[in-house]
C-alpha cells in the first residue's frame, strides 16, 4: 500500500511539473511595430504564425535597418487573430502583448513568443502628423539694415 501512495506522489509531482512548463510562461513584455505575415500553420496542432517588424536603426549611408521578430498567437484567440488580420489590411502600428514560454512545444506554435492581447495603435501617417504647426509666412528683409 506504501508504495502505491508514493508513485501517486512521484506522479503526482511530475504531471505538475509538465503542467507548468506547458502553460507556465518564463516572462512577459510588449512589443510595438508593423504586423507583415501572419499563417496558419502546422501539420495536427495549427497555431497562427507571424511577423512583426520593429523600428530600426539608421545606418551612415542614410539606410534603415529593421529588426524582425516571429510570434505565434494561438488559434482559439480569435479575437487577436482578428486585430493582427486588421492591421496587416490596413498597415497600422500594433503593441503585442507576449509571453515566453520555457520551450517551444509542438501545441503551442513553432516559437516560445507566445501573443495573447493585441492593440491597434493609430498611426500618425494617417491622421497626418501630430502637433504639426503651419510655417509661418516669410518677411521681408531690409538689406540697409544688415552689416
């Protein structure tokens, strides 16, 4: 009897362990930038894949470099599905709320970056850009005046 209530100890602890590492998540953050792919993919577990370009940096020939970072959102979150689809049609900036997760596991998508809240920002390309002031009309200059 001694025995079997310390395997269902042992199972116990060892299914709780899997448990957390499956939906357990190391960190979390934001990420702000421009959604540029989005997939359904998988061969039995399908996840959303995708990609989001963040700002960059300019290089001395006046060239940007953009950085690019792969995300997976799961399929049951609709709702973010929907948003990143809406900014893709659009091209609006978005903040994707993430977790890491310990392993990149089959069920949970081919990344350990794991999306779960999406907010579509406005973009002040579109509105036109923010605080902007009309110039102000030019004077003439007495050339009598200056040395």
């Amino acid at each position: 009897m001694r025995k079997w209530v310390i395997f269902a100890v042992f199972l116990a602890i060892v299914f709780g362990i899997l448990y957390y590492l499956t939906f357990g998540y190391y960190s979390e953050g934001k990420r702000g930038g421009f959604v540029v792919k989005m997939s359904n993919r998988g061969y039995m577990f399908k996840t959303y894949e995708g990609e989001l370009r963040t700002g960059g940096f300019y290089e001395g020939d006046g060239t940007m470099n953009s950085s690019e970072w792969i995300f997976s959102v799961s399929g049951k979150n609709k709702d973010a599905i929907t948003k990143l689809e809406e900014a893709i049609k659009t091209g609006r900036r978005v903040s994707l709320t993430y977790e890491e997760k310990f392993f990149t596991l089959p069920w949970n998508g081919d990344t350990k970056y794991f999306v779960t809240n999406v907010e579509v920002l406005d973009s002040p390309l579109q509105n036109g850009l923010p605080n902007a002031r009309p110039l102000p009309e030019p004077t003439e200059i007495d050339t009598n005046q200056v040395n």
